[in-house]
C-alpha cells in the first residue's frame, strides 16, 4: 500500500472510530473545538497502530455505537477529551 493510501485509509478508521463513538470530526474542526493539525496528527498515530485489521473487526462489531475506543487505540486519550468537550 502506498504511503498515500495507508494515510488515507487510517484518516477513514480514524473518522469511523470517531463516529462510533458519537464524534464529528469535521464538525469539531470547522466549529474550531479540534485544531487541523491534532486531526493530522491522530491519522499519523493511526498510522503506527499494529492493530489495523483489529480495528475494522472492532468498528464492525461496534456500528451502532460505544462508549470508548479499544484498549489499544493510540487516539484514546485523543477521543476521551472530544467526548469531555477539551478538543483543542
């Protein structure tokens, strides 16, 4: 996979990881709550996950919502302070 489609794919995890858990990213970006660059940032740790093909199965699992991210997601921290409201 190309660096360009591996970026692209997580940036997707990333926003149906967000969505599981009742999140807009866009809306967070656009109302000025989640800075562009900490959504960059996020895709990039997405990136680095060992757990690509765990998490599909996960957000599978999980369509119709939850109320966390998996345990080894390297956005957890990232989700927790969208869900509390403290984006930046």
């Amino acid at each position: 996979m190309s660096d360009h489609a591996q970026l692209k794919h997580h940036a997707d995890l990333l926003d149906r990881m967000a969505e599981t858990q009742g999140i807009d990213l866009q809306e967070e970006a656009i109302s000025g709550r989640l800075r562009f660059d900490r959504i960059a940032d996020a895709v990039l740790r997405c990136a680095k996950c060992a757990h690509p093909d765990h998490c599909q199965l996960w957000l599978k699992a999980h369509k119709d919502g939850a109320d966390r991210t998996p345990d080894y997601c390297r956005n957890q921290d990232l989700f927790e302070l969208m869900r509390n409201g403290r984006g930046h």
